[in-house]
C-alpha cells in the first residue's frame, strides 16, 4: 500500500514549527503580518484503520 506526498498548509498571525519534509516541498512567506507556511510530507500507511 503506498500515498502520494501530503501538503500541509499553516496560516496565522504568531506561530512556530519544526517539521520534516521532502526535497523542494518547503515554502514560507508573510503577506502583511500574516504568515503562510506550506510543506509536503511522505505519507505513509499507518497499517491499521480505525
């Protein structure tokens, strides 16, 4: 069983982070004082579902 890559996006005023993620899937900017985090992860099965 194997996912594509997932896409996370944070968006807010104060915030801090410390995250993984794959080659060329890491973007950070502000527009005013907002502050937009997006990054891409390697989802992978967790092998059981609930």
């Amino acid at each position: 069983m194997s996912y594509d890559p997932a896409w996370h996006c944070i968006v807010g005023t104060s915030f801090g982070s410390y995250v993984t993620h794959t080659l060329g899937g890491f973007l950070y900017f502000s527009v005013d004082k907002v502050h937009i985090l997006l990054f891409r992860t390697a989802a992978e099965p967790s092998g059981h579902l609930r």
